[in-house]
C-alpha cells in the first residue's frame, strides 16, 4: 500500500469510486481509495441504480447527462460491464402543475440538445402497454433513461482507475485524519499511514464518522428506503423487449422492469429514521426487516396504473439505508474551514450523478474550481445553524416530499425557524411572510394579518397582489427594507486597505467615507462575488456581500495572507441592517436624523457615521432597489428601537415595510444582477457588464485567470426582458428561443416589475445569436411567450433617481 499519495479517498462506494477515476483520468494518477471492507458496502450495492437525464437545476441536468452517456464508455474502456439498460423513461403528469414541469423541463431539453419530448397516449402504449393512463394529462419519454447495474459501475470505475496507475485498498478503514502545520494530512489506517496531500471524504453512510475526524459536524442522516421486485410477469416477458421504466411522481412511487418482473419503490410520508446518533461500523451488506405496510398507500398507487403489479408475487424486498444532507441536495466542494480537504456526501440520485461528480470534484481539487456553479450542492451553505434538530426535520420533510414539486419561490416550513434577529417578533406581528436565507428568518412579504403563509404554484400566488403593492409603495414613496441577511465583513489594522486590494478587483476606497463597489474573481477568471467596500477610517474597512455566500466566499479570503497587525471579523451575526430606498427616504431620515441627507451633503455611494432615532449607525448611500437610499447597519441589539422607529415614520409619509420578494422585482426593474443567479464564477466580467469594476493596472487574487480571459469575445450576455404574459412570470431557469426556433439563451431571474407595469426577466443570450431589440420566445408554463431584449432598464435608465 502507498505511503504517500496526492489524494486519499475515503470511501470505496459508486461515488468515491467515480472520483478516484476522474482524478486519475485529469492526470492525478497517484492517488488511493480505502475502503472499510469490500467496494460497494454501504448504500451503494443495494441501490435501484435508475438514471435519469433531467433536473430542475440546469448544471445537474448537465452532469447527469455527463453521467448517462459516460456509462457506456466506461464498459468500453474497461471491459467491465456496467448492466445498462436504457429502454426510456416516461413521465406522467396527473395535475396540471405536473404538466407545466414536464413541459418547461421539455423547453429545457429543446435548449440543451436532449431528448426529451411528449407522445401520445397511443405512443406511449405501443412503449409500455401495461400501464392505465386514464387521468392523464400528458405523457413525456425520454428515451435514454433507464437503469444500471450498481456493483458494475462501480467495479468498472474502480477497474478504469487502477488502469491508469492509481490504487484501490479494500478492508482498510481509516482509523484518524490529522492536517499538518504545512495543510498537507496523515491518513491513519490499521496498515499502516499515508501522507496525502488532499482528503476526499465520500464515506456514504459513514461520512458524518470521517467528518467527524477531522471536527467537522456534517448536517446527515439517514433513512431505511424500501422498494421490491415481483416474481416474473407473463405479460411483461411477453412484450418481448424491455419496458421503459415509469415516473409517476404525482403517484409517489417510481417503477421499472427487472428481469422478467417489476421493481416498484416509493418515498412513503410515514418515514423511518436510522442510526441518527452514528453508522454502526460493522454494518456492510445487511439489510433491515421488510416493513411493506409502510408504503401500502404507495404501492396502491402503482397497483391502480399496473394492476399486473397486484396480480404478481412478491420476489423480495430490498429495505436498506441512505444518507441525508437537509435539503436532499449532495454536501459537495471543499471545507472553508480547512486546507485540502473534500466533501462529496449525500447523494440521493447517485447513478444518474456519478460521473458528473466525480468529474468536477476532480475539477475542483486538480484545478482549483469546476466548471460548473455548483453552489446548490456546495457545502458552504450550510453553517453551524445546520444542526442535528435542523437537519432531521429537513430530511423528514425532504423523504416524504421526495416527488412533490418544488415550486418556484416555495419556503418550506420544516425545521425552521433556525436562526431569529430581535425584530422576527415584530415582523410576525405585522404580517410577515418569512423566507429562510443562511439559516436566517428574513421577510419576504407582508400580509394584511399575521399568520398568512405562501401558496405555491407556477402560476401567480397569494403574494403576488402584496408585492406589487410592496414594489409600487417603494417607488411612490418610501419602503423600509430589512437587509440583516446580508454579510458583513470589518477589516481593521495597518494592512487593511492592502488585504482588500490584493483580494478584490476594484480599486479600494482611500478617502474616509467613500465606498466601491468591487468584484471577487474565481480561479477560472468568473464572478465569484461582489461586494460594497466602504472606508471607515485610516486602517478600518466595512465590507458588505452575499449572505447565503458568507462560507462560500471563506475560500477565497483565506487564499490571501492576512498582513501583520490586521484583523478580519465576520460581524453578521452580531449586526442587523436596513434599506430606506424611495423618493421620500430623505424625507423619512429626516424625521429621525439631524445629518443633512442633501444630495450635495450626502453623495451617492458616500458612508457616514450618524445617529438615527437614538441608534448609532453606519449610513451608507447605495440602494440595491436602483432608487434613492440609504443603507442603515448597527448592531443587532438596536434593531427593535431602529425598526420601529423607521416603520413609524415610514407610514406616516405614505410608506412601509417592504420584503425581499419586492426587492428582487425592484433590482430586476433597473436590471441589477444578483450574485447566484446572474453574478457567478461561470460568468466573465465582460458577460455581466461588471468589466468596469476591474482594474488591470492593480493586482488582485486570480487576476493571471481573468488575463487569460479578458480579451475573449463575450460567450453570452447579460440582458433584461420583457415578457408578454398574464397569469405567470419567469423565476429562472426558464429557456429563451428566436422565433424560429433557434436555442437562444435562458432565464436567470424574473418578476412582475409593478412599477412599471410589465412582466420582466434577466437571464443570458448567446452572442451572436440574439442582441436587444430582439424579439425572442420565453418558455414560461412550458409554453412560449413572446419577449422583449430590453436595451436599457425598464426603470430609470439613466440613474437619475439613484444619484438625485
């Protein structure tokens, strides 16, 4: 066994197996997997192994089609066979809001050249003449869905890695991982130890033990998960060819053939949790007793779409384990906390990601970054707040909702709230609505009374009358915007305005009381992050980003040194914030302030300390609703007395309180993007109309990547579009087309802009391809709708009112 290698993977299952033969495939060839006892223990042998092409994300739809077409390469390349059977997939839609996800991810299939598309009822029963579908509503087949073989696959990514020089250890737990002062580790295993530059923990069921090793606190848990297979079935072996396999999710069962029977299986509402304190280590290739009466009301289901199912016996039941990251997404990416050290926990679908995952996990720890964002799967979003309690009742949530829909803009109640600033109480009382961002309650509409929750659809909601009222309030008069969700960052010490100059792409702020906005660059030269910098004295910075990117940006502060005699502080949990925006904020202010708030006073993008209704504050003239405003920040303690006060005032000039669902329509009104949506590390400064903020003439963390880049002709471009549509608005993710039919671009974000009247969007068109004034077709409900490329904001072009 190897001593010293470049990675260790922890974890001999289909995903550690998947990432120890990509990092061979990109040239890390000396590497080693350990594993506890023989490949596939755990959850992995046991699996269903369906594979599937299609998800609500874009960037995981793309791994899995990665995934599904690397199978077949990898029998051809290894020899070993990975069972791929691939006779399709259909999808059926009971309800109307299933039909309008199954034709949107149709669009999408259209936009990425998969092949995904509606048949007929007749179609559909030449495909699988065993099912019912009376009730319904459309059908879609994607024709290289399917299933594969799980000892296969894995034993085949095992084989194709050990090819290419690295090596696999089975019967070899690890036993302790300790980090170096030099942040390379000692792996320790009862043959012996391995220096390693990097650790991947893709222990399965036992990540929570491995991540506990090196003191991480992984938010997992897992759950008994049933399905059984039935004896032979005349029908199906009469078909004469294998039938494609059946997702009906309104049905809340997933169904294929195996052999000459069925395999059905189901995520029952009445779920079973196991091993919540720790993953015995002995257990390997056990199984737990059979509990069918769980899932009876499922299994019904799928007897009234098969009745061969009721009619057939029952050859055996598979009730085994899986783990479970609170959001049902895989905890993946490398620990901000810690150097050189990998996570890739979680994973539910894992035939259908394997390969996309072991692929830009291979990406990240060769490269620096993957290819893709992937902040929906990055551990970073959770922190500390993810605790035991938290993620139990997410996962519970997560296991019985596994095949209900996840609507746009839905919050979902479970395991909240985890985290409360003073004035939640307050809001309540009001007549918020709250979202859930980094763990924080924040308000995301306000309802007439208190206890109003969201309804959910693709379609307009309850919310959508109060938010346009939110927006159009604002706009008239004043809003009062609670911004404690954000993140904020002090800098204090001789090398502060060093610290930031080598990190950020702006020039930095030397004069007391200005502020900047400057962009973080990724490694691949992209937008990792943008945030305003404001100069609070000599040596003394306050730096305000992303609030769902606090761990995520850790990365990047921690790749440059601190200088001596400087501090960084993380002050989010101890500061709230506000944002008076609106053409009477002055007017509001002065009702509480005796600064003079004139425009030649208090300039744009200005900082000043002041006092507001008693409350000592950081004033700071920038608004991300693109209309005149103030940010107000101080310390969490005087929220209460700060909100009150400003909410008072507030209505007493025809204002409010506003939430974040009115502030995203406000920033999409004057074309503002968002980090996460439109700022990401996929993105080039010149994409996003961000060029400007970067300064070639000054150093700054990953500038060799954005040289490399920055002369490139923009791949896509960032617009803003107005939607003719009158029962829904785009969220993201939506597809754009030219009218005859040409792939166009994609939805980024999208909302009702009430001030303006108009249904509006961001998102990107490919150059060359599409350009504003435009007419293009926006693919919303799944169906096309005629658009707009806006060549400048739908409010206030020209920043008359942010600047006046």
């Amino acid at each position: 066994m190897r001593t010293e290698a470049q990675v260790v993977v922890i974890g001999g299952g289909l995903i550690g197996c998947s990432i120890l033969y990509h990092l061979a495939k990109l040239g890390w060839k000396d590497c080693i997997l350990l594993e506890r006892d023989e490949l596939t223990s755990g959850s992995t042998w046991h699996a269903a192994a369906g594979i599937h092409g299609l998800h609500d994300n874009s960037n995981i739809t793309r791994i899995q089609h990665y995934t599904m077409n690397l199978y077949k390469e990898l029998e051809q390349e290894t020899g070993q066979g990975c069972g791929v059977f691939q006779p399709g997939s259909l999808y059926l839609a009971q309800t109307e809001a299933r039909e309008h996800q199954l034709r949107l991810q149709e669009a999408k299939a259209k936009y990425y050249g998969m092949n995904f598309h509606e048949v007929s009822r007749a179609e559909a029963e030449k495909l699988h003449p065993l099912v019912n579908y009376d009730g319904i509503r459309c059908i879609m087949y994607e024709p290289d869905g399917g299933n594969v073989d799980p000892s296969g696959v894995t034993q085949a990514y095992a084989a194709g890695a050990r090819a290419m020089g690295a090596q696999v250890e089975r019967f070899c737990p690890v036993t302790a991982t300790e980090q170096q002062p030099d942040g390379t580790w000692i792996v320790r295993t009862p043959k012996g130890d391995i220096k390693a530059e990097w650790v991947v923990n893709a222990a399965g069921l036992w990540g929570r033990e491995v991540g506990a090793m090196a003191g991480l606190k992984l938010p997992l848990i897992p759950t008994e998960h049933q399905y059984f297979v039935t004896e032979a079935i005349a029908e199906v072996k009469a078909h004469g060819k294998r039938l494609p396999s059946v997702a009906d999710r309104d049905g809340e069962y997933y169904l294929r053939q195996e052999g000459d029977g069925l395999l059905v299986g189901a995520y029952e509402k009445n779920m079973k949790f196991w091993a919540e304190d720790g993953t015995p280590q002995g257990f390997g290739h056990e199984l737990f007793a059979d509990d069918l009466e769980r899932i009876e009301d499922n299994i019904m289901r799928a007897i009234d779409r098969l009745s061969v199912v009721g009619d057939a016996g029952i050859k055996r039941v598979i009730n085994g384990p899986m783990i479970w990251s609170p959001d049902s997404n895989a905890l993946f990416g490398t620990v901000p906390e810690l150097s050189n050290y990998f996570c890739c926990n979680g994973i539910i679908p894992g035939f259908s990601q394997s390969g996309g995952l072991g692929l830009l996990a291979a990406q990240w720890i060769i490269e620096g970054e993957p290819q893709y964002d992937m902040f929906a799967w990055d551990l970073a979003r959770f922190g500390d707040w993810a605790d035991a309690k938290f993620t139990k009742a997410k996962v519970q949530d997560q296991y019985a909702n596994r095949f209900s829909i996840h609507f746009p803009n839905e919050e979902r109640s479970a395991g909240r709230p985890a985290r409360v600033r003073p004035a939640y109480e307050m809001q309540k009382d009001m007549g918020a609505v709250f979202g859930l961002s980094c763990g924080w309650e924040h308000p995301l509409w306000f309802a007439d009374k208190p206890g109003v929750t969201d309804t959910n659809g693709f379609t307009r909601q309850n919310w959508f009358e109060p938010v346009a009222n939110e927006t159009k309030m604002l706009r008239d008069h004043v809003g009062v915007i609670d911004i404690s969700n954000f993140a904020n960052y002090r800098i204090t010490g001789p090398g502060a305005h060093a610290w930031l100059d080598a990190l950020l792409a702006n020039t930095i702020p030397t004069e007391i009381g200005r502020s900047c906005l400057a962009p973080l660059i990724s490694v691949r030269g992209g937008i990792a992050g943008d945030f305003t910098v404001t100069m609070l004295g000599e040596g003394d910075y306050m730096m305000v980003g992303s609030g769902m990117a606090e761990r995520y940006h850790q990365r990047f502060f921690n790749a440059v040194p601190m200088p001596e005699g400087t501090t960084f502080t993380n002050l989010t949990d101890t500061t709230a914030g506000f944002n008076i925006a609106g053409p009477k904020s002055r007017d509001l202010l002065a009702r509480l302030t005796n600064v003079d708030l004139s425009h030649e006073a208090f300039r744009f993008m200005r900082s000043q300390q002041i006092t507001v209704a008693g409350v000592d504050c950081l004033a700071i003239r920038v608004s991300f609703t693109g209309d005149l405003g103030w940010e107000l920040h101080c310390a969490e303690a005087d929220q209460v007395k700060l909100y009150d006060a400003l909410i008072t005032e507030a209505r007493a000039v025809e204002g409010g309180p506003v939430g974040g669902r009115a502030l995203g329509a406000l920033r999409i009104e004057k074309g503002y993007g968002s980090w996460g949506r439109e700022y990401s590390p996929e993105y080039y400064p010149q994409e996003v109309g961000l060029e400007r903020l970067v300064k070639p003439a000054k150093d700054f963390l990953n500038k060799a990547a954005w040289e490399k880049i920055k002369n490139d002709a923009p791949r896509e471009l960032l617009v803003g579009f107005e939607i003719e549509v009158d029962n829904a608005d785009a969220s993201g993710g939506e597809p754009v087309f030219m009218p005859d039919g040409t792939p166009a671009g994609r939805v980024t974000s999208g909302a009702f802009g009430a001030s303006v009247g108009k249904s509006l969007a961001l998102g990107f068109v490919k150059a060359g391809v599409a350009k504003p004034g435009d007419t293009v077709d926006v693919f919303i409900l799944g169906a096309p709708h005629k658009a707009r490329i806006l060549e400048q904001p739908a409010f206030d072009p020209e920043g008359k009112r942010l600047r006046g």
